[in-house]
C-alpha cells in the first residue's frame, strides 16, 4: 500500500481551496463589489482625469523600466556572487536581502536623504544638471531598489546548478565569449529572468512607502497610483479608491500573465535549443 506525507487528495484539495478563498478571493471579491459602487460613468470620469493617467503612466511605466534593468543588473550581480570568490562576498550576499528587511519608509527617507539636492550623491548630480529626487527619476530608483533583490534571488539557485561543461563544450568548439553567453547560457536562463522579472514588476507597481518620500508627489509630474488610492481614502471616497484599486489590479494581472506566457514559451524554446 503506498502512503503519503500528507492527507487525502479530498482534504488537501479542500483546505487548500478554503485557504485560497479566505486569503485571496474573498478580499479580491469585496474589492470588485465595493469598486462597483462607482457606476460606468464614475469609472469612466475616473480613469478619464489626466492626473489619474499620468499616475497610472507613471506607476506602470517606471515600474516596466525598473524591472528591465533589475533583470540586467540582477544578472550581472548574481553571476559575480555565485560565480567568483572575493573577499566580503558573504556581506555583500547579505546586502541583497536588505531591501528586504528594510521598512519602506525607511528605505523612502534613506534615498531622499542620498538624493535630496543637498544629500550626499545629490549634491554632486545637481551640477551636472540630474536631478533625481522629487522626480519621476527618483520613483524609478525606488522602484529598483525595492525590486533588485527579487531577480538576484530568483537567479542564484539556477546560476548554481549550471553545468560547467556546456560552456567548456561551447569554448572547445571555438565559441567566444559573447557567443557562449548569448547562445548557451542565456537560453537557459530566460524563463528564469522572466520570472525575476515579472516579481519585480509586481513589487514595484504596488510600492508606496518608500516612493512617496523621494517622488515629491506632484500632481501630473511624479504622483503616483497607490498615493492617488490613499488620497481617496482619506476623502472618505471608498468607491473611487476600490476603483483605482481594481484598475491596478487588473493591469497588473494581465502583465502578469503576459509573463506568464513569454515564460512558458522561452522555456519551450530553451528545450528545443539543448
């Protein structure tokens, strides 16, 4: 007779849905319920106002632009950390978790602080003209950094269990470097990028505490969603923000699901190209 670790198909299958439900759907469902309180017009009226675009655009937008270059500079970073020994590799490695650990107001006042005009890296960009806190270049560094650790941990595991003969085979064929990287090693590592990558896109696009202290908030200039949802609340407007709230959501899920997609396909690929 073949035993399992755990309960029946029935009772798994069941606590899981029930946990499921309670965790996820039910909220999901009473944030559809009270957003629909708001009527067409007022959801129209609503995702109309070009500050609730321009937030929009700018919560989607940098969030797409700071997961785009997590994904490159997390793969840089991950391949040095599992790839080479160095002294303080081990403090570094713990450094990537601190965003992490880190409360996001803390991490809001910490990047206003570096950035501000008159912080330690602002003082020196603002000569050179870049000004990057209270602007739409400030949102984007919070982005990155709230979303950084994601791509590197998502890599490490498989940067690890690479074998070392595929590009020792690759070298010995007369392949360079480049080529050995872009045509053997990269393919492999594609649904994994986009699996960093679609975390932190979905980090980002939900981050508030640490971008509000660097963003500036201003309106039609580095306002952005989640402070547009919050504004509502506190006018006491609950439909409007259910609204707000449920548009993301549903932006959200669709890029997810495009990623979801593109992984899908680039690992069916990856297969194809072993």
């Amino acid at each position: 007779m073949r035993h399992r670790v755990l309960p029946g198909f029935g009772i798994s299958l069941g606590y899981a849905l029930a946990y499921l439900g309670l965790i996820v759907l039910l909220p999901l469902a009473a944030l559809g319920w009270k957003a629909s309180g708001i009527g067409i017009a007022g959801l129209t009226h609503l995702l109309g106002a070009p500050r609730t675009l321009a937030a929009l655009r700018l919560s989607i937008g940098g969030a797409l632009l700071a997961a785009l270059f997590n994904v490159v500079i997390g793969l840089l970073v991950g391949w040095v950390l599992v790839r080479y020994r160095f002294p303080g590799r081990r403090l570094f490695d713990a450094l990537v978790d601190l965003p992490f650990a880190l409360p996001t107001a803390v991490a809001g006042i910490a990047l206003s602080t570096l950035y501000a005009p008159n912080g330690w890296l602002g003082q020196w960009l603002e000569p050179l003209g870049i000004k990057v806190a209270y602007t739409p270049l400030g949102v984007f560094v919070a982005m990155v950094f709230v979303g950084f650790p994601f791509v590197v941990r998502t890599l490490q595991p498989v940067l690890a269990s690479l074998e070392r003969d595929v590009e020792e085979a690759a070298e010995s064929l007369g392949a360079q470097r480049w080529q050995t990287f872009f045509r053997v090693i990269l393919p492999m590592l594609a649904p994994t990028l986009l699996t960093g990558f679609a975390l932190a896109l979905a980090r980002a696009m939900g981050e508030y505490g640490s971008v509000i202290f660097i963003a500036g908030n201003l309106p039609m200039h580095s306002e952005i969603a989640p402070l547009l949802i919050v504004q509502k609340l506190e006018q006491f407007d609950y439909a409007g923000a259910a609204a707000l709230g449920a548009v993301m959501l549903l932006l959200s899920f669709a890029l997810l699901v495009m990623v979801s997609l593109l992984q899908r396909w680039s690992g069916r690929w990856a297969e194809r190209t072993r």
